[in-house]
C-alpha cells in the first residue's frame, strides 16, 4: 500500500512538475506573442508638434492613432464618425450634429455636447484656422442635449463638413487640455482614438498604447513606437535590420527609397492609385523678376514635366496639366490654354520679354542685370530638394539662373508669405479639402497672397473668393471655381507638375498587406494587416 502511495504522490508530482513546466511555455510564449504585437514605424523628426495646432507632415503616420473627428471623409463621400448623424436647417445656416454616445477621451473625460462646443469654439478663436469655414464662420455652439448641439452660421457654406474632416486639424481633443489663447501647444496629447500618447524619450521615440477603453473596433497591436531615424538611408537600414517594421508616406520615402526598399529580402511595398494631390509650383507675380507674365509663361513652357515624373518618381507621378485630379468634385473645368513642354517657345517668350542671353555665362540679361530667381522649398518633404534641383537645370537651359532654399516648414510659410520668394513648392491638399481650402487661404494665409495683389484685377479674383465662401448654390460654386482655375492658369499664378502618390514600405515578417484609404496621407492601423 505503501509502495502504491508513494508511486501515486510521485506521479502527482510529475504530472505538477509537467503542468508547470507547460505553464512556463505558454508564459514563455504569451510573452512572444507580447512582444510581436508591438509595431514599430520610422518617422524623420520627434513628434513634438503631435497637437492639431500644427501642420507638421511629421504628424501624419501617427495623427489618426489618437484623434478622431465628428466625421470622414471616403471615397467622395462624407460619412459619420464622432457624429453619427446631422442634418441642416432650409437655409444651410445651421447644422445640427448628433453625437456618439459611450465616448471618453484618454483622461477619462466625457466626449459629449459641451466638450464639442469648447473644440469648436477654441478652433474659432484660433486666427490660423480662419480658411476653415466650419469654425471661422462659427457664430454659436448651441447645446440642444448631452449628445446633440447645432452650429449657427450669418451664411451657408457648400463645405463645411468637408472641414469637419480634417484628420490632423479639427479633432476633438480633451477640453482638459486646452489653454485658451495658447495656440502652439496644449497640455497633452489627448484624444478619443484608439491609442493612447504614452511616453515621449527626447531624441528617440514616442509610445502609444492600446486604447483599453476604446469605443470602437480594438486594433491588432498593443503599441506603436514611433522611432526617430533622421537620415533616409538609416530608415531603410532599420527597416532591413527589423529595427523598424513599415516606413510610410511620401514625406518618409522617396520613390528611390521606396524602389530600394522593395529589393530588399522580406520588405515589400505599396503605391497608392489615387491622384490626392499636386505637386504644384507658386509663382509670385509680385516679383520683380516675374512681374512680366512672358516670364512666367516662359518658365511654364521650360518645365519638363515628364522628365520630373520619370526621373524622380520611375513614372509612377502622372504629369499634371491642371491643378487638381479631374476626380475631385468643382475641378473639372475646361482650361484656356495648357502649357506643354516647349523649350523654344520658352526662350521665344524670354527674347519678347528683352532677356537676352550673355553669351559667355549662358545667362539671360536685361539692362545689365541676370536673370535670377529664388526657389524654396520645405526642407522636411524628402522629394522637394530633388525637385528644386531638376528645374533649375530645366530653367538653365533657357537662360534661367536660379538659387535653390531649402527651409524648415515655419520659416518656408513664413517667407512665402511675406512673398520672398519667385518660386516655391506649394501642393494643394487631401481631396475633402480641394479646391476649397487651396483656394480660400490665398485672401491671407498662402504664399500667393503677395502675387494676387500685384495683379491689376486681383481684387476680382479674390472677390470669388469671398463669394464662394459663403454659398451653397451648386451651380454657382461650380461657376466660381471654373473662373478661378482659369484665372490661375492665364494669369500663371501655379504651375502643377505631376499627381502625388503615397506609399508604404514593411516587413513582410510582420505585416501582410496594407490598404490605403482614399486619404492616403495619413496612415491607418486599421487597414494594415498583420502577419
């Protein structure tokens, strides 16, 4: 009996010792599975200006990790997100929004009425969002219930939930971390997405984490780093040595980058097949080198479009021969005249306009002056220099010297809007924002502001403008901006240059596929899909 006993106590106590030693493995293995559920992305500067007060492209693989808005834009149409529903009064004056209920924001706070109404508000107050009509033209917040407010307006607007989209701009944010008339920075990153601002290293990286509390679909990963890789050449190093997992959009990557990156063994790549923005030229026709329009004209005729798009982008950039991709609503207009490659037609218009050619420099001149021009660009966009660089050898060949600047965001908004500058990289937007919001800051907040008024009919242009900004009349908003984009294709005040895409590089040991939505700036964790 005994003997029995002690060879029952002792298979008890393998069976213990396997049970535990299975327990381990699976411990061993659920932290693993931890581990891998962690993704990691590249991003070129810190995320220091993650706060819908600044523009920074930095902020665009990150932005819709942790803010949402009231609703999104997909595919042309306009569809719920924080809002589930609204309506508008006869007169397009007021819009009434209907809320989500069972919100809360990263700090625990209610997302309801009176949090929307301080958002909005704030947004209004705030003289850099006065080209977003939706809450420049805010008269009053009106709180109907918990979960239901109205936004009155003096006029009705035909976009203003085409701004109620912005993904980077108009989110809602906790009104705990608002500072009212602080418009550079705000108390915290905190939003209603579903990831949370974690940690924030100097010099290395931010964290996010899961949104246990998230009041939607909850993501695949538990985090997402966000490492700072400042060189082009060390992003695609990590992303072979897997320090990194994806490096993602057309700031990151340039289409040398990308094309490297998909040789590499086990890295694959996406390009995006919608036209969502323009690679666009201003010309400021408040120069002094370019107050003649056969100057202007004569650079338009210069540029090799199709070289840009081969040489820079392996053709995957159609050229553009109008401002915007005939897919967007309002674009469609017919244009006066397009402006192909003509080299002698350029040089032509140059002669016309009394340039002659210094024949030892090769430069043109005009009562003993050269023609020289000053192109910027911002330095932060990994495909502006390279641009800079092939159309100042285009304008070389006609006789065209031109210095290239390359400057930090602020200092490149700054100077184009004091009109320093002949030529500068200025593309339009997302597709929700165009041609709306491209065309509303040129009254005081875009680089073309110094051209428009050197025109002797500028003020009619700008009138349009005006007018556009408080209509709903379809018919008349289509009228408008068909004299608009003709006005600024006669009066060569831009010169688009080819149709951007964007596009994604990853690890195909950790991600499968990655679908980009139809605002394809900015990334979302929610149409990768993980390995």
């Amino acid at each position: 009996m005994k003997r029995n006993k002690w060879k029952k106590i002792g298979l008890a106590s393998l069976c213990i010792l396997m049970t535990l030693a299975l327990l381990a493995g699976c411990s061993s293995q659920s932290t693993e599975t931890e581990k891998s559920k962690t993704l990691t992305l590249a991003t070129s500067g810190e995320l220091t200006t993650l706060y819908p007060l600044n523009m920074d492209p930095q902020n665009n693989s990150v932005t819709k990790l942790v803010y949402e808005t009231l609703v999104t834009y997909d595919h042309g149409e306009i569809k719920p997100l924080l809002a589930e529903s609204w309506d508008f009064n006869p007169e397009g004056t007021e819009l009434t929004l209907h809320l989500k209920k069972g919100v809360q924001f990263h700090d625990g706070t209610d997302f309801d009425a009176e949090a929307v109404k301080k958002n909005l508000e704030f947004y209004h107050s705030n003289p850099n969002h006065r080209a977003l009509k939706a809450v420049a033209n805010l008269k009053e917040a009106e709180v109907i219930d918990d979960y239901t407010l109205t936004l009155h307006y003096d006029d009705p607007y035909f976009a203003y939930l085409n701004d109620l989209c912005y993904p980077e701009v108009l989110v809602m944010v906790s009104p705990k971390v608002i500072e009212e008339g602080n418009f550079q920075t705000m108390k915290a990153v905190v939003g209603t997405g579903p990831y949370t601002h974690a940690e924030y290293k100097a010099g290395e990286y931010t964290r996010f984490e899961k949104n246990k509390n998230y009041w939607g679909e909850k993501p695949y990963y538990d985090e997402v780093i966000a490492k700072y890789i400042h060189e082009a050449s060390s992003r695609l190093q990590a992303l072979k040595n897997g320090e990194v997992d994806m490096l993602y959009g057309n700031v990151l990557l340039s289409y040398d980058d990308y094309q490297q990156a998909i040789s590499m063994k086990n890295i694959a790549g996406e390009i995006s097949d919608i036209n969502s923005e323009t690679r666009n030229l201003a010309v400021n026709a408040g120069s002094k080198m370019l107050s003649d329009i056969k100057v202007r004209e004569a650079i338009a005729y210069a540029i090799d479009k199709q070289a840009i798009s081969d040489g820079l982008t392996y053709g995957y950039e159609e050229i553009a021969d109008t401002l915007f991709d005939s897919s967007i609503p309002y674009t469609n207009a017919e244009m006066h005249v397009v402006r192909n490659f003509e080299q002698s037609k350029a040089e032509k218009l140059l002669e016309e306009a009394g340039w002659k050619r210094n024949s030892k420099t090769g430069i043109r001149e005009k009562n003993g002056a050269p023609l020289k021009l000053i192109f910027t660009y911002d330095s932060g966009e990994v495909l502006n220099k390279s641009i800079a660089t092939v159309i100042k050898s285009q304008l070389a060949e006609v006789g065209i010297d031109m210095e290239t600047v390359g400057q930090d965001m602020y200092t490149w908004w700054k100077e184009g809007m004091a009109g320093n500058y002949d030529l500068t990289i200025w593309c339009t937007e997302q597709p929700y924002t165009a041609p709306h919001n491209f065309f509303t800051p040129m009254l005081d907040s875009s680089c073309h502001v110094p051209a428009i008024a050197a025109l002797e009919d500028g003020d009619e242009f700008t009138s349009r403008i005006k007018e556009f900004s408080t209509t709903d009349d379809q018919k008349r908003v289509a009228e408008i901006f068909d004299y608009l984009l003709n006005y600024s294709n006669d009066k060569i005040l831009n010169i688009p240059l080819t149709y951007i895409k964007d596009m994604v590089v990853y690890d195909t040991n950790k991600i499968s596929d990655y679908e980009f939505t139809s605002t394809p700036m900015f990334f979302d964790i929610n149409n990768l899909t993980e390995k």
